[in-house]
C-alpha cells in the first residue's frame, strides 16, 4: 500500500456509492465495494423486458439539476442527454385530463376560476420565501394559507396522500417548497407541459458507465454480496459480516443505505443515533411495469386524484423514439407490507381498464413489479432529526442517507452527487 492510501469498504453499488468509489479510486484509495444484487445500479438499475434493458423505475432530471447535467458531461454523455417538453395531467373520476398549463387549471373542477391568481400569488411566495422557515410548517398548512379550499382538498391533499399515506398532514413545506421550486424550472406560466432531461437509453447507462470507470481505477466489486451484520467494538466497526465470509473494516466504512436499515445491521451498538436512525421515517415502493401494445395517452405523467392506489401512471416512453410503449404505475406504502406482486398486476390492470378504455388486459405484452423498502425519506415538519444526525456515526463509519442531508430534503440523483461529495470530503 502506499503512503496516505486508504482502505474503504462501500456498501452499496447505487448512484451515490459508485460517486464515492470513483472519486476514492481516483486519488489511490483501496476500495472495495459490496453490492447485495447482481449488478450495479440501486434505484437506477435496469430490468429486461420485452427483449430490452429499460429503468427498473423512472428517471428524469430537470432543467436546473445542473450537478447531474455536468455528471453526464464528464461521463461523455452530453449528446445523449435529451431534453423534451412532455405534457402533465390528472386522473380524477377515472379521467384523464390535462393540468399543465393555466387553460387547463380553470377547466378543472380542482381549482375555481379564481385559483389562478392563488396559484400566481403561491408561485411569488415561493420565490420570496426563506427556505428555513418552512422547516417547522407542514405542507398542508401552508398551502391552506396561500391556495383556495378546493385546490388544497381536491389536488394537494390525495397527492400528499398518495406519497406518504399516513404522513400526509405532517410533511414539511420546505420538502414541497423545494420540490415545486426544481418543477418550476422546467415549466413556462403560459406553455404547455415541462421540459425534462432523459438519458438516452436510461439513467442506468450512468451508473454502468460509472462501474466502468470505478473497475478501471481498480476498485474490487462484490456482487450478490448482502452485508447482513455489521461488528463494532469500542465505537468503530470491525469488519462487515456477509454469507460469504467476514470482511475486516479496513480504515472506514461508507454506507449508502437508509438510516433504518443501516441501524438494523449495527451490532452489539445502540447509541442515540441508532435510537433516532431505527425510528427515521421511510415509504416503500411497489411498482408496477407494464409493456404495452399502444400508448395510453398523450401525457407522460399524470398524478392520481382518485382512490385507487396508485399515485401516478407515468408512460415513459414518451421518452423513446423505438416505438416501444412503457408506463410505470407506483405506489408508495407504509409500513414496509411490501410483497403482493400479483395482485398489483391485476389492481393495475384492472384501474386502467376503468380510465382507458379499449385498454385491457390484452394490452400489456409483458410485466414485472419492482419493490423496494426505503425508497421515499419521509421529511416531517419540526423534525431536528435531521440536524441532529451526523454523516459519522462511528468514527470509521460515514453514512449518507437522504435523511443526512440536512437542510436539503430531497431523495433524487442531484442529492446523491451531493451526498457522494460530502462523504468524499470527510474522508479527507
Ligand atoms: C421510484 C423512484 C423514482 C425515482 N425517480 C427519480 C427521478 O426521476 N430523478 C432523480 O433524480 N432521482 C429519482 N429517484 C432517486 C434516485 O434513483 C436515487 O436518489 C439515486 O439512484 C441514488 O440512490 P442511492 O445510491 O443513494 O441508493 P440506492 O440506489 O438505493 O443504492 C443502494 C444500494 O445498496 C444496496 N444494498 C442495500 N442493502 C445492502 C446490504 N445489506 N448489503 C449490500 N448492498 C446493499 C442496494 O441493492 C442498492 O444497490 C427515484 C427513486 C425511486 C425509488
């Protein structure tokens, strides 16, 4: 080993443990990282069907997401990073219907005709307001101040619902504040529809590519490997358990799990961190994949106002130019009940049949349901965990869930090159 080289262990081959992997292996340290699937990617990675590689879940990147933007550029990916204006809806009433744009705001009954001006008067408001203050405000309060009664019940309220089911009247306004705040950089007020970033092919190019260049640099990659237990002696991890053998700590450790699972494999350690990181708040994801014969409708997203579970069918080949017809249908879910893959088939199938007729299940040429505990941070109003939690629980342990980010609250790519980069700079 050279002098000043570090030995790190990784968990985790997603987005945001291949940035720190490279960005080690870059400057000579030893990395190995270890990655429970068999290939790399996390949320990113892809899935076959219908013969192609395609995003296990949808991505895309807005227009001000510039870290992700420069990402690809130094990944020479610059001229298959697309951008196009897609179109935005609801379903309400088993109806699909346009919402993107002020014409289609007043068409709607989710909003009365003098919603326009709340919604004008909102949108100054979020430009004037000092991020800071909305952390201890929920959501729901805040809009019902700034938004008309009907916009609040009809749109708002099933959105967060959906999202965060029994979190909904808790969510922090900044979570919403910063959210509306990176839509607003892909809408104009009078265009129709949003101009969104894809990745020509699917952001799981990204995260190969970024494998590529990690294994290149020499680090060592263990797939199928699950770290199921994590040993800690006098406030510092001793080596990393797996099926596979016992792997010694080296000089730091990087987890790129969530809080709550990372708690769950500390052993023989029950400080307050793992106290507040056990209890953190996270929604599953349960996600039904559809291929289909045709397209469903003109939109890429439209967010579901409707009882039925899921809360978004997102056809994201509106991104493709093959004539491939793929849509995406989440559902986020708490607690972590998260099996039942059949029946979401047939719940899906069977809600699509309702919104958009001729479709049946005839329609849908293949199909895969994708689950994942700890997908969405639940970002709670007035919750210090935040600040509180450190990116260091043990001293040679460094952990970057969403959740650490503080006073970000945000679970998207740009957060992880965010994330990715703090954790390389603690490491010194
Ligand atoms: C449904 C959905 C849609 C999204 N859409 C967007 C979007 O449009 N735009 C955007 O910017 N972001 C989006 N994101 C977020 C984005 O995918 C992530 O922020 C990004 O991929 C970074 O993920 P990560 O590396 O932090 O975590 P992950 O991708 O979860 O990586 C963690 C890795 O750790 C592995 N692992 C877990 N436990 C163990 C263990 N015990 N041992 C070994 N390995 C383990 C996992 O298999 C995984 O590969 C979306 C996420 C989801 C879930």
């Amino acid at each position: 080993m050279n002098a000043g080289q570090k030995q790190v262990a990784i968990l985790g081959a997603g987005l945001t443990g291949l940035l720190v992997a490279e960005a080690l292996s870059r400057r000579g340290d030893a990395v190995v990282v270890l990655e429970r699937e068999a290939q790399p990617g996390g949320f990113c990675r892809s899935v076959n069907i219908g013969g192609r590689r395609v995003e296990r879940y949808y991505h895309h990147v807005f227009p001000n997401e510039t870290p992700v933007v420069e990402l690809l550029n130094r990944l020479d990916f610059a001229s298959d990073l697309k951008w196009f204006r897609v179109r935005q809806g609801v379903i309400q009433n088993n109806t699909a219907k346009a919402y993107d744009n002020p014409w289609s705001y007043l068409r709607q009954a989710l909003s009365p005709p003098t919603d326009l001006f709340f919604d004008l008067r909102f949108a100054a408001r979020i430009g004037a307001v000092d991020l800071a203050e909305l952390d201890r405000l929920p959501a729901l309060a805040w809009l019902r101040r700034w938004q008309s009664r009907t916009k609040v019940e009809r749109f708002w309220l099933p959105l967060l619902i959906k999202k965060f089911g029994p979190f909904a009247e808790r969510i922090s306004a900044r979570w919403l504040a910063e959210r509306v705040t990176t839509r607003q950089s892909s809408k104009g007020w009078m265009q129709r529809g949003e101009t969104l970033g894809h990745l020509a092919g699917g952001f799981f190019r990204l995260t190969d590519r970024l494998a590529e260049r990690c294994a290149k640099q020499g680090v060592t990659f263990q797939f199928g490997v699950e770290v199921q237990k994590i040993e800690v002696r006098d406030g510092r991890v001793l080596a990393l358990d797996t099926a596979q053998g016992k792997l010694p700590a080296g000089d730091a450790v990087v987890s790129t799990l969530a809080s709550p699972a990372l708690a769950g494999l500390l052993e023989n350690h029950d400080d307050e961190w793992v106290r507040i990181a056990r209890a953190t708040p996270y929604m599953s994801c349960r996600c039904v994949t559809l291929l289909l014969s045709r397209s469903l409708s003109p939109f890429y997203w439209l967010s579901n106002l409707d009882a039925a579970d899921f809360a978004a069918v997102i056809e994201q080949s509106k991104f493709f130019d093959d004539g491939t017809h793929l849509i995406y249908l989440p559902q986020y879910i708490f607690p972590t009940s998260i099996e039942q893959k059949e029946s979401a088939k047939k719940n899906a199938v069977e809600w699509l049949s309702k919104v958009f007729p001729p479709f049946n299940a005839d329609s849908v040429s293949e199909d895969i349901v994708s689950i994942d505990a700890f997908s969405q941070p639940v970002f709670l109003a007035g919750d210090d965990r935040q600040k509180w939690q450190t990116l260091r629980p043990l001293a040679n342990l460094l952990a970057t869930d969403a959740y650490l980010d503080y006073p970000h609250q945000r679970r998207t790519m740009n957060a992880a090159i965010r994330r990715a980069a703090a954790v390389v700079e603690l490491l010194g």
